[in-house]
C-alpha cells in the first residue's frame, strides 16, 4: 500500500487537468478499482456528515456500517439459497 500526506502532493498542472479531462472513459483503467453493488451504496455515509467526526469516530461507524453491511450480505445468500432449495423442491414435487 502506498500512502501519501497531502503536503507531499505536488499540484496539478492546468495541462495535466486539460489531459485528463480529455481522456476518453475506455482509455482509464479502472481494473482495480473493485465493483459496487447495492449494499455497497445503502451503507455510504455522506461526506458532511463522516468529515464531522473524529478519527476515532470515523474508525467506529466505518466498522459497524462494514459489520451491517457483511451481516445483509449473508442474509441476502442464505434467501436466494433458500428460495433456490424451494425452487427445486416444487420442481421434484410436480415431477412425481
């Protein structure tokens, strides 16, 4: 993992904005940047209010929302699991 302080950034030039902004969508490689899906937006926290907290704050929410979000997860398999074992079991049933 590379890190860097804000400080140690050097600006960005006119012409580097100019280049990126001209840079056509296909041509960003985007590879690592991993898929969202909808729990991944429900439990996003607006940016007014998590820059309101303090580092420990932000630490705690961020662990809790993670915890929420991994718990729906779960839950949401083990429905399509059950629904798709309900599925199965009318399809043998009508069979016989």
């Amino acid at each position: 993992m590379v890190r860097y302080k804000a400080e140690n950034i050097p600006p960005t030039s006119a012409e580097d904005i100019q280049a990126l902004t001209e840079l056509p969508d296909d041509e960003i490689d985007t590879s690592e940047i991993p898929e969202w899906d909808e729990l991944d937006f429900k439990y996003t926290i607006p940016s007014d209010i998590f820059l309101a907290l303090n580092k420990q704050e932000r630490l705690e929410l961020g662990r809790t929302l993670n915890a929420a979000k991994e718990a729906e997860r779960t839950a949401l398999i083990a429905w399509q699991k059950a629904e798709t074992a309900i599925a199965k079991a009318r399809q043998l049933a009508h069979q016989t």
